[in-house]
C-alpha cells in the first residue's frame, strides 16, 4: 500500500488520445510508484461533471479536428470548473489538441472555428495544405532542461498573456513556426505539441507534475525521497 494517493483527471481520454497519448497516464504511475505514491485515474469525458475538488492531477491529450468538433461542444459546460483547477495552482498536462482547446480557439485544417474555453490566452491558426511534423528538441528557459518529443499539427498557436513557454525551438517547428517557442506553462499547467508520449521520453516533467500534486495535497509532508528521484533520460 502506498504512503501518498493522488486522483487523476484524464479529460476525454477515449476521445483525445492521439499517438499514444494515454502514455502519459503509464508514465504518471510509474514514476509514482518510485514515490510511493498511487494514482487512482478517472476519464471525464462527454456529459460527465468535472468537479475540481475531486481531482489531483489532469491530463488533456491531442486529437484529430473531428473529435476536437465533439470535445468543442461539451468542454464549454466544464469551463468553471477547468479554470478553477487550473488557477488553484493544480498541476495539468495538455496536449495538442487539448493544448489547443484550453486557449481562445483553432481553425481547423477545413477553415473551421473551433471554439476553445480560453481558459488561457493563446489563440490557434491553420496552414493552408500543410502540417508541421518531425522530431523537435527544445529548452526551457528556467531550468536549463531539454525536452524531446514529436509533432504533428496543423495548428499554429500563439500565446497571450500569463503564458510562457514550455520551451524554446532547438530543432523542429514549435507553435507557430516563427517565434521559436513551443508549448505553454501558466501557474501549473504545462501544454506542450509533443507527442511520443512526453512524459515516457521527459520524465523530469513527469517528476514535476507529481511533485506539485504531492505538494498541493499533503503540505506537511517530507517529499525529500521524491525530490531526490533520479529520472534516467529515456529518449
Ligand atoms: N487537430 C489538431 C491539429 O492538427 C491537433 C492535432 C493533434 O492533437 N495531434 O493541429
């Protein structure tokens, strides 16, 4: 029996879960396990409530434009209740499509205004018969790290304010193409175009999301043997 147990929100995960997202939630556990930590997962999908009190940890995978059409409609009902996770300070990870969801909104690949719940402030462009799609490699700024991934989208998203990014460029496209970031980080929520999954190749970001939620929920806690884990580079 683990010492600590966290619950995880994985929002439309049977509807977002492009290039083997749900290999995120497989990172979380097990580098929770390293931690003695359990995590119980839940999805929230269409029509279910989303209570933030109830949850921990969230994670929002990619999505091809037609189920991001379907999670458009719903997701406008869980805006509150999103906002208040994220503005609590709860650690969420968001990818593509979810990435792309949580800001203003994404013109699709047909033209097509998909309204996100602009939660955060970046907004979402298309290109016109073209998609950026490769290995990208990029740093964050404060802690010097490098995050490895692979992209693949249409979107080209530009961040607004509150929101640095997850990275800059290094080799790959990034959010736009132009401006060399890529990704986002508002309070605890990191998005991210990486696919692979990210945490299974990134495990520093996976160390950082559980750290948060460990921090969040058990504020007397002695984590040292949690901070102290060695993550292994996997890429
Ligand atoms: N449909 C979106 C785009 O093409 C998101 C893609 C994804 O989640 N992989 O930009």
């Amino acid at each position: 029996m683990a010492k600590y147990h966290l619950t995880l929100a994985h929002l439309y995960g049977d509807l977002m879960n492009t290039y083997g997202d749900i290999g995120n939630v497989n990172a979380l556990q097990y580098y929770a396990r390293q931690m003695d930590t359990d995590i119980a997962v839940k999805v929230i999908s269409i029509e279910d409530d989303f209570d933030p009190n109830k949850f921990d940890i969230a994670l929002f995978g990619g999505g091809q434009d037609y189920e991001q059409t379907v999670v458009s409609k719903d997701i406008q009902s869980k805006k509150a209740g999103i906002q208040e996770f994220i503005e609590d300070d709860k650690p969420m990870l968001a990818i593509c499509g979810g990435y792309q969801l949580l800001g203003h909104y994404y013109i699709s690949a047909a033209g097509e205004k998909i309204p996100g719940i602009g939660v955060l402030d970046h907004y979402t462009l298309s290109q016109d018969h073209h998609r950026f799609i490769g290995n990208i490699t990029i740093q964050n700024e404060e802690t010097g790290q490098k995050y490895h991934g692979f992209e693949n989208h249409n979107g080209r998203t530009f961040l607004g304010k509150g929101e640095r990014p997850l990275g800059m460029v290094l080799s790959g496209h990034g959010n736009n193409g132009d401006d060399k970031t890529e990704g986002a980080i508002h309070k605890s929520t990191f998005c991210s175009y990486f696919h692979g999954p990210i945490l299974t190749r990134n495990g520093e970001l996976a160390k950082r999301l559980l750290i948060k939620a460990l921090e969040n929920k058990y504020p007397q806690a002695d984590l040292s043997q949690q901070k102290a884990l060695t993550i292994a580079p996997t890429f």
